[in-house]
C-alpha cells in the first residue's frame, strides 16, 4: 500500500521537501506514518506539532483525507492509503 | 485615561469645525471606537436615512489602546449607515492612520452633510481645516497620497482617502490609508464619496495619557511575550502572512471555488502563501503602528510591478473563487483594487456571481462590449471588470457596482448572490463550518470573517477545537466570540492578537490603560451592549431577524467532495438556540427589558 504525507507552511520549509509517499504492508497509526516520516526526511516532525504532554499545538494539524485527527482517534488513528496533510501552527483570516 | 478627550465635529456643508469633549461617559459604557461611535451614529441619526445622503454622517474613530505601546495599538473604525447592507456599518484599518489621528490630538472625527465641492480634511496638531480637492478628483490612491503628503509639509504625515470607486459612488468602495491598508467592507468609500470628502490627512506627537505609565509598560511587554511565543501569531502569521490559510482551508475541504459551487480547488498550492514565498515574490513582511505579528506581504512580481498583499481573502476571490490560480494576476488585482479604492471580497465574489450568471444565462455576451467574457477561468476578465466597475464604464459594471444581490436579484436570480444582509461572504464555506456559517447569518454587517472568528476554534483549535460540524453548543462560543471581538475592535487593537490573547489580557490593558477598573466580565458586558445596540440600529434601519440567514445553496446543494462531502448548513439546528442565549425573543427581536437592562435605551 502507498501512502502520501503532505508537509505545509513552516514545516515544509524547514524539511526541504514538499511531501514524501511511504510503502507499508499492514495499516499504520498516524503515529507511526509521522515518525516513518521522520526517518525518511531525517529531521524532526512531532515536536513542531505537539507540546511536551503529548497535547496539539494551537494551530497545528494533522489532517487524514481532511478529516482533524483531534476528531478521529488522534495519534492512535489507523491509516491505510488515504493522504495525510500535516501543518505546524498557522492561521490568519 | 487613554482617551484625548476631545473631537472633532465638521460640517461639510456649511465648512463650520468645532472641536468637543469626547463623552466619557458614554466611552464607559462603549468602549470607544466602533462601539461609542456606533452609540453616537444612533444619537444623532434616524437609521432610515439614505446612506448616500447628507443626512448620513461618517465618524473616523480610534480606541482607547490606539497611540498607545499596547501591541497593534494603531487601527481605527469607520462608522456609519452602509450603502451595501443598509445597516450599520463599521470598517476596521491598520497602519499608522488611527495613531496619528490621536497624535493630532482627537479620538474621532464626526463628518456631517455634503461639501458643494470637492475637499479634503488637514488635521494637523495645530490647525485643522477644509481644503479644496479639485486637483485630487479622479486620481488613484497612490498620487492621491503622495500629493497630499507633499502639501502638509510634513512627510510623516497620514493619509486616509478614497479612490475612483469612492468619488462614484460604488457600493462596495473602501477608505484606504497608507496607499496598502482598508477601511474595506460595507460601502464606506462610498459616503465619504457621497460627502466630496476625497481624503483626511492625520499629524501630530501628542501622547495618549496613561495613568499609570509603568504598571501598563510592564503589562504590554508581558502581552507581547504571550503573542512572540503563540505558534499562530509568533511563526506562522509572520512566515507566510494570513495567506498561510489557503492550503489549510483547502485540506479542509471548506475553501469556496467558482462562486461556492464546489468546496475545493485543486491547484491551490500554486497561488498560497508557501508558493508566494517559494516562488520569491515575497520581498519582506512587515507590521502596522506597535505590532508584533508584522503579517504583512510585500511583494514585487517578475513583471516589476510592487506593492501589498495578497490578504487570505483577495487571493482567493481574485483566484480560485473565478476558476484560476495565477499568482501574478491574482497580485495585480490586488495592487489595483487598492489603487482604485475597491473592497476586494465584495469585488471579486461580485464577479464570481456574475460569471455564474452568464454561464447560466442571465448576462448575454454582447452586454461586455468589446471587453473579455465574465467566464470562469478567463484572468483576462478580473481586471478589466475591477475597472470598469470602479469607474462604472459600461452599463453592465454599472450595474454590478451596487454589489452582487441587487445586480442579480434585478435580473431574477438572486440565488447566485453568496451574500449575507446583502454583503459579500468571505473565503470559508459554511457547509464546512457550522458555526462560522451562522457568523455571516446573525453577524450585524452580514457577510464578513471579522466579526466573530469561529474559524479559530472550528479549523485552527484556538483556544481549544471544536469539531466543525458539530452544531452543539456553537451558539454559546458565537455570543462570547461576538462580544469578546466588540471589546477588541472598540479598543483600537488588531483581532490577530486574540489567537494569543484571552479576555483577561485585554481587561488587565484597558483597565490600566483607562482607569476604569472593570472585571472582565464587565468589560464583556460592554461588548455584548456593543453588539445588541448595531442590531438595535439596523432593526431601525428595517433590517430585520428576517435577514439572519443565508444564500440558498448552502441549504439546498450538498458539498460536493473532501471531508465535508453530503454536507449542508444547519442553521435552523442554532438559530433558536442563539435568539436564546442572546436573551432575544424566540422571533429574534430585542426586548424591552434587555435594551433597558444593557442601558441601550
């Protein structure tokens, strides 16, 4: 199975790279496809995104075919192929 | 006590200018800016007056925070009777305009009748005067202020003004400041259009008195630290701007394309903020009077041309709202409805409505004369159109410069008008957003993002998130976000800082800045009187409960795809439950006991 993690704002500056697409075997937790990430961009990823608790940062997402993990099952949300985009904390109006 | 004390009344007609107290008395109760100017709009005019008619006064209105150190302490309102709506109407600027009104000496300046020719307004700390304006009639925004600054002898000085659009009186014209900044929303271009005022130019260095200088040092150095460490407010507003939002909104699956009919676009990457900056176009940020944030663009395109800009909200109505995603053109626009003195949502989503019109039908092609087709996806037609309806040229951008609800329920389709009291929405689909939805529906100027940003706990999770299609318990953050923003406009400080800020911080600043020592409920309270007296005004003006709803489509068409798929807007799930929690009558009307128990009458 073929899975693409999204990267935007400053996180994508900061990895260098737009996206990367992931090959697994078996269904993944959100947690397990952001630190897959991690080895494959080589740099940090989860600590843009969540606090020391474990808690989102205000402002940071991580969206599952656009859905908000935080009303999924949060780093715990099974995913197969579906298309991830993560965003360090942003926003405006 | 924050306040200079006095203002400045000008009579157009007669060139009379005299000088009063501000009311503090009533500043205790409204704040200041557009709350107490609100107050004083109600006071002094019957809210049926035609808004383009010398009966309609036009009140130029900082805060009680703006001149001070307090973070974005710069902004000021523009108050009166909105041509667009018909309702009141309170547009907010930042720059350095609203701090240098208080330099000069004033709170507000209250402008009555209609000069027989055309003038602008000097108000420099040791005269204030009527000057002529002839030679100023007809020019852009930038000459305009350029002229001007080199006339006051003082290259510091500020300048407020309207451009073409304004003087022609377009129902979506704006006030800019600083040639980039905009009194944008509801029409207000379009009075001071109304009254030959053409510009008011602002100087002075008196300070805001403060009583207690070092106990509100040490509380703004403490804000600021709070808004430097927020990751919204601290990295990605100034990073990338308000623009950051495109492909967050878009992931969302809430980001309007081709005049609301589909939820997403599918090349937004190319005109965001990250390409903005990827692409180098962005030169630097930088920041209004005393701001942290510094969120604005400043952007010099391939083809040389620079200026401000792209907000959030121009680049999509000027891109994916009409079917493209050209950055070049999108900036452009941008540059010149700022030039031309256009408010950019109403402008573009007024073109979307028309391009949907002539894809339907409802616009034949000869009506564009020699000029590009209102099509989706032709750029051609978004700057053509911007300037034919600034200058209202031909008949057909005549007739779409009343906005888009007048220009299509006169041709029998209202329902392509994405309007709310008549005003243009902005970039976020309610059917994404059930609270935000209900924002635009009960909001007092209708269609607008600014009044009460759900977005922020509904899509950004601040302070905490909400699910976005959750109806339960909306209305309850609806009423404390639309007081909560009444206290922050009013203050004369920029909305952004609420991403950081919580209510108590700005009761700790007001109190030490006026004096006044209210808790922080108290200073909701205010908010809540704030936004009880604008509906108050326009049930007067004949805009009633009648009106808190919604464009058709958001009820009847389903979201199309993305994570809100099947989705439509629920408002009559909320609506009973907020006339509820307002403390109005289940038909939505005040009642007497709580005009009287917020001491509106």
């Amino acid at each position: 199975m073929g899975m693409t993690v999204k990267f935007f704002a400053t996180l994508r500056a900061a990895l260098g790279v737009g996206s990367v697409e992931l090959e697994h075997d078996t269904p993944m937790t959100v947690r397990e496809v952001l630190e897959r990430a991690e080895q494959e961009t080589g740099k940090p990823i989860m600590q843009e995104l969540f606090e020391d608790d474990g808690s989102m940062r205000i402002g940071a997402m991580v969206l599952v075919d656009g859905k908000n993990i935080s009303h999924l099952n949060g780093l715990d949300t099974t995913v197969q192929s579906e298309t991830l985009s993560v965003f360090p904390p942003a926003g405006g109006g | 006590m924050a306040y200079m004390g006095k203002m400045l009344r000008v009579n157009l007609t007669d060139g009379s200018i005299k000088t009063e107290d501000t009311p503090l008395d009533l500043a205790k109760k409204y704040v200041g800016g557009r709350g107490l100017a609100g107050r004083i709009l109600m006071n002094e005019i019957d809210p049926k007056v035609d808004a383009l008619s010398p009966e309609n006064k036009l009140i130029f209105a900082s805060g009680p925070l703006s001149n001070t150190n307090a973070p974005t302490g710069g902004r000021y309102m523009v108050i009166t009777k909105g041509p667009l709506t018909g309702g009141i109407a309170s547009s907010n600027s930042g720059g350095q305009w609203g701090a240098f009104l208080k330099k000069a000496g004033y709170d507000m300046i209250i402008l009555e009748g209609k000069s027989p020719k055309p003038v602008y307004l000097s108000v420099m700390e040791d005269k204030v005067e009527i000057r002529d304006a002839a030679h100023l009639w007809g020019k852009r925004v930038p000459e305009t202020t350029d002229t001007l600054i080199a006339e006051s002898g003082e290259k510091n000085a500020k300048v407020a003004c309207i451009g073409p659009a304004g003087e022609k009186l377009v129902y979506f014209a704006s006030i800019m400041n600083e040639k980039h900044r905009a009194a944008g929303r509801t029409g207000v271009g379009a009075v001071m259009g109304s009254k030959n005022l053409k510009a008011i130019v602002t100087f002075g260095k008196q300070k805001s008195p403060i009583p207690d200088e070092d106990k509100f040092k040490a509380l703004v150095k403490d804000k600021i630290t709070t808004i430097r460490g927020n990751g919204i407010t601290g990295e990605g507003l100034p990073k990338f701007g308000t623009k950051v939002l495109d492909n967050i909104i878009n992931e969302n699956g809430l980001y309007p394309s081709y005049n609301f009919q589909d939820v997403q676009y599918d090349n937004t990457y190319n005109m965001s903020g990250e390409a903005l900056v990827e692409k180098g176009y962005l030169t630097k940020n930088s920041g209004c009077y005393m701001c942290p944030i510094a969120c604005a663009r400043n952007v010099e395109l391939p083809n040389g041309r620079k200026g401000e800009g792209p907000e959030y909200e121009t680049g999509w109505c000027f891109g994916p709202l009409l079917g493209f995603d050209d950055l070049n053109v999108i900036c452009d626009a941008n540059f010149l409805a700022n030039d031309l003195g256009l408010d950019t949502i109403s402008a573009g989503v007024t073109i979307s409505c028309a391009m949907e019109m002539y894809e339907k039908g409802f616009i034949k092609k000869e009506e564009f004369e020699h000029g590009p087709e209102l099509k989706f996806g032709n750029t051609e037609a978004l700057m053509y159109w911007l300037k034919k309806m600034a200058y209202r040229e031909n008949d057909l951008a005549d007739r779409m410069a009343y906005g888009s609800l007048r220009f299509a329920t006169e041709r029998g389709c209202p329902e392509f008008s994405m309007t709310a009291k008549g005003q243009e929405l902005p970039a976020y689909d309610p059917r994404g957003v059930q609270g935000m939805g209900m924002s635009y529906a009960v909001g007092n100027r209708g269609g607008d993002h600014v009044r009460s940003y759900l977005i922020a706990p509904e899509i950004l999770g601040a302070p905490e998130k909400l699910d976005p299609q959750a109806t339960e318990g909306k209305m309850q953050w609806l009423f404390i976000f639309q007081n909560l923003t009444s206290v922050i406009d009013s203050s004369g400080l920029c909305l952004f800082t609420s991403f950081a800020l919580s209510a108590d911080d700005y009761a700790d600043m007001l109190n030490a800045a006026t004096g006044f020592d209210y808790s922080t409920e108290e200073w909701l309270r205010c908010g809540e009187r704030i936004w009880n007296q604008e509906r108050y005004f326009n049930y007067q003006a004949g805009i009633g409960p009648e009106t808190d709803t919604l464009p058709k489509r958001f009820f009847d068409e389903p979201a199309k795809r993305g994570p809100n798929k099947g989705q439509v807007h629920r408002l009559p799930e909320m609506l009973p439950e907020y006339y509820q929690i307002r403390g109005w009558t289940a038909e939505g009307i005040i009642p007497d006991e709580k005009l009287k128990e917020l001491e509106i009458v």
